[in-house]
C-alpha cells in the first residue's frame, strides 16, 4: 500500500452532486472538518437522475482503489426511485437523508410539514438561482420557445428559493425567475439545514 493510500484510510470520501459543491466546501472550512476529501459528479446530472447510481458506482470503484475505507455519497434519492438506496447497501455506504437537497436545505423535517402548501411550488437553491438559464430554462427549450412556459409550468403556483447563504443579487435574479415562469415569489432562509449534521457525523 502506498503512503497515499495509507492516508487516506484515515479520512472520508464524501462524494457529491456538484450542485452542492460550495455548499460542502464551506461547511468544512467552517467547522473544520479537514479529514473530508471530496468529489463530485457533474451537476447537470441534476436533470439526468438515471445517470447518478452508475456514476456513484464507478466513483465509489474509484475511491476505494485509492485507499478510502469511509465513504459518504452526498446525495438525496435526488430522483433515482430508490436505486441510490439499493446502491448504498450493496456497498456498505451511506448518503444523506431527504428525497432531494430541497428537503435537506430546508431540513427533513421542516419540508416534509411544509409538503401540502408547498406541493404546487417550483424550488430553487442558490446553484439553481446561478445557473438558471443554464439548468431550466435552456434544457426545457424555454429560451427558444418561450410559449411552452405555460405548459411546463402551468400547475405551478409559486416559486420557493431556498436560500444557503444570504445574498441580495441572487434574491433579486431568483424574483426575476419567478416572473420569468410567470410564478408568485416566495424567499426562505435555510442555511445548509441537514446537510451541515449529515457531513459532520459522516
């Protein structure tokens, strides 16, 4: 065994959504969890969710050629129908709780008592906020085809923006999205919620 891998058997493998990258980052830079080695997968997977388990499998393959033993997957079931699951036990790992970051943001719990005001809501988090043209508006063809608004998002009432950090540029692109999809605004503060525990009892 190399030194390398020799260190790194005293640390966690936490691979992520890239989506969530900053979002880890910090919360390790502020609560000095320096025994975290991360990775992530490609955010865009984000609007994929059958490409996460076979991605996850390869770098779980990856990670452990390198010498990990403890391995974390920051992710939420995220869309994959409780195939991510079924991955985790065949591998002897763990991810973290929730059906998708929106739920961990806000925190398990609070989301799920939320669930009936919110069931007709169109989320976004700060990447999403970032990356809005990038992630829905161009997949959904919405920047050639604006006259499909209505019928992606017609059963939609609000959009929530589930904010991490603080920030008055991405408030006000995250109200201009609302108008963009033609949605009442609604901002909410989270923080990182469950994903902050989640990383420091890996």
């Amino acid at each position: 065994m190399s030194p390398t891998q020799r260190a790194n058997r005293e640390k966690v493998h936490v691979i992520g959504c890239g989506a969530i990258a900053r979002e880890i980052l910090t919360i390790c830079q502020v609560n000095g969890l320096d025994h975290i080695d991360l990775s992530c997968l490609p955010a865009i997977w984000h609007n994929t969710p059958d490409k996460i388990v076979p991605g996850l499998k390869e770098a779980i393959g990856k990670a452990r050629a390198k010498g990990f033993e403890r391995i974390f997957i920051a992710y939420a079931d995220c869309g994959t129908g409780g195939a991510l699951d079924r991955l985790c036990e065949e591998e002897g790992v763990e991810r973290i709780a929730g059906p998708h970051c929106y739920s961990f943001f806000a925190g398990n719990d609070d989301f799920a008592a939320r669930w009936d005001d919110d069931f007709t809501s169109f989320f976004l988090t700060d990447f999403l906020v970032r990356q809005f043209e990038a992630f829905v508006i161009e997949p959904l063809g919405l920047d050639r085809h604006p006259e499909l608004r209505d019928m992606y998002f017609g059963h939609y009432r609000k959009l929530v923006y589930l904010s991490q950090a603080e920030d008055e540029a991405l408030k006000e692109k995250a109200e201009k999205a609302a108008e963009q999809l033609g949605l009442a605004y609604e901002y909410r503060f989270t923080g990182y919620g469950d994903l902050t525990s989640a990383l420091k009892t890996a």
